[in-house]
C-alpha cells in the first residue's frame, strides 16, 4: 500500500468519525433538550400547585380565597388587595406556562389541560372582576387568550354540580 492510498484512507476514517461525532452530538443535544423541557414544565408546574397547596391546607386561606372568588363585592379594601397581589401571582404562572408552551417547552396536552383548569377559574366571579380591574398588563398573547375566554365562554364546566359537591358533598 502507498503512502498515498494510506493518506486516502485516513481522510476517509477521519471524515466517517466527524460524521459519527456529529451524529452523537446531536442525540446528545435532543436529550438535553427534552430533559430541560421536562424540567422547565415541572418548575412551572410546582409554582401552580404550591399555591392550592396553601389554599388545601391553610384552612382560613381557603375561606379567604372562597369568599373572594365567589362574591368579591363583600371584601374589603386591604381584602382586594390582598387578592389582587395573589390574583397576580397567580396569573402569571399561567402567563409563563402559555409563553414556554408557545416557545415549544412545554407540550400541548400540558397546556390543553392548564389552559382548561384557566377556563374553569375564570367561571368565577372574583378572577372575571378582578382581571376587569387588574393594576398591571399581561402579555399581549395572554391577555388576548383571556379575554378570548370570557367573551366566548370556553370551557365546558357545570359549576351547579361544583357548588352541590361544596355545599352538600355530593
């Protein structure tokens, strides 16, 4: 064999092991992906559920929420504040979980299900006055999906039989 063909040779082992670099880089890179993903959708996802962790377990916050959410005219001032600051928050967790879904982060069935528990919130009168009243602006995405919700009425929710189950445990 020549020093030439040896050359020859190399160059093509060479390239076939770039193109096997690359081909493992980029099973590498999708994994990473996918994994960043999954994170971002769990910390959006804790910052959701450690809010009804304290309305579950805090049982004057419950009331406090409860009362505000259903007959909002009956707070006080300091009271509307208080819901307004939790409102807040509380939106935008949601607001964040629409913008990663929207950036492809989280994936839709996530989002379909968030987005249909939204639709379920804003049935009541508390969230539907306070987003009226709100002091600070949303992305103009989120607000156009919110106020695509209260003019179009999205979600299909019996809320007789939420308030039966609340009232009487059936």
């Amino acid at each position: 064999m020549t020093l030439e063909t040896m050359a020859q040779l190399g160059e093509f082992v060479g390239g076939f092991g770039v193109i096997i670099s690359f081909v493992y880089l980029a099973v590498q890179l999708r994994a990473n992906t996918k994994s960043l993903r999954a994170d971002m959708t769990a910390r959006i996802l804790d910052r959701l559920v450690a809010q009804q962790h304290t309305y579950a377990f805090d049982a004057e916050a419950s009331k406090f929420f409860n009362r505000a959410i259903n007959e909002p005219s009956r707070l006080t001032m300091d009271e509307r504040s208080q819901f307004a600051w939790l409102m807040t928050e509380f939106l935008g967790g949601f607001e964040f979980l629409m913008q990663q879904y929207q950036a492809g982060n989280v994936d839709e069935e996530t989002w379909l299900r968030w987005s249909s528990t939204l639709d379920w919130w804003l049935t009541f009168p508390g969230v539907r006055t306070f987003w009226k009243g709100r002091p600070t602006p949303y992305r103009e995405s989120f607000t156009n999906h919110i106020e695509d919700r209260l003019i179009h009425g999205k979600g299909d929710f019996n809320n007789d039989n939420w308030k039966n189950y609340l009232l009487t445990g059936q």
